[in-house]
C-alpha cells in the first residue's frame, strides 16, 4: 500500500503545492484531498498552475512505427558500410536516412517535453535513436571518414 504524504495547508492558503518537496501528483490522491488542491488554485488564481502533460501511449507508438519503417528502409548494415567521406556525401541511402532521422528526434523530444512518457520508455527510444544516427555516421572532413562511434 502507497504511504500517504503531507501536503501543504490549503484551506489556510499557507504553502503553495509548488513550494513543498514532497507534495504529491494529482493521481495519487485521494477524492477529497484533489478537491483541495484544486480549491487551491481557485483561491489563487494568479498562481501559476502546475504543467500537465498529455498521455504519451499513441506519440510513443508513433515513434516506435517510424524507427521500424526507418530499419525497413534503410539497412543498418549498409549505412554502417558506408565509410569513405566522399561516399558518404553523394550515396543516396545516407542521405535518404539523415532526411528520414530528423523527424524522429523531434518526435522524441516532443514526447520528453510534453507527454507523461515514463523514464525507461523514453531511454528505450533515445537508445534506439542513437543505434540508427551511429549507423548513419558523423563526417570527419579531417580524416576524410565516417565515425559510426559517436
């Protein structure tokens, strides 16, 4: 069973949820104490309110569907092979995949910034993210290569 925590004095209006370390989400409490909290917010409206994010179950399918139809498209395999800077520039496969990546980022950070995704989810995504840009590489117009490493 959760251990209930304190939460601030809302009828009094002496503590606002923002400055209590240990004040709990919405989700955890009780029918009664959320009619409090947001008895809150009624009382002090020029307070900002805290952020809620949206669900983030059909943005992280949508990102899981874009990696896939990434790997079908473009093979890790051949990117990886791709190591002359030169190659690199003018192979369509690399250029098509660089193109093809941007959007799942953006993607990825919309889901950090804006949903309720949960910790392991989003590390499972970034991991993956960084499987497919080491595929693609990073040019090392120096050495006149392609770092699958980084």
């Amino acid at each position: 069973m959760k251990q209930e925590k304190l939460e601030p004095n809302l009828v009094n209006n002496t503590e606002s949820p923002k400055e209590h370390s240990d004040w709990t989400r919405s989700e955890d409490l009780s029918h009664d104490k959320l009619a409090q909290h947001e008895e809150y917010w009624v009382l002090n409206p020029e307070l900002p309110k805290p952020e809620t994010k949206r669900e983030s179950g059909p943005e992280i399918l949508e990102v899981e569907v874009l990696i896939v139809s990434f790997e079908l498209k473009f093979p890790v395999q051949e990117l990886m092979a791709i190591n002359s800077f030169d190659e690199a520039l003018k192979n369509p496969l690399r250029i098509g995949a660089v193109e093809t990546l941007r959007p799942i980022l953006k993607r990825i950070e919309t889901l950090k910034k804006e949903t309720d995704i949960n910790q392991v989810k989003l590390d499972e995504l970034e991991n993956k993210y960084r499987e497919l840009s080491r595929a693609i590489g990073i040019l090392n117009s120096v050495s006149r290569t392609v770092d699958h490493d980084r």
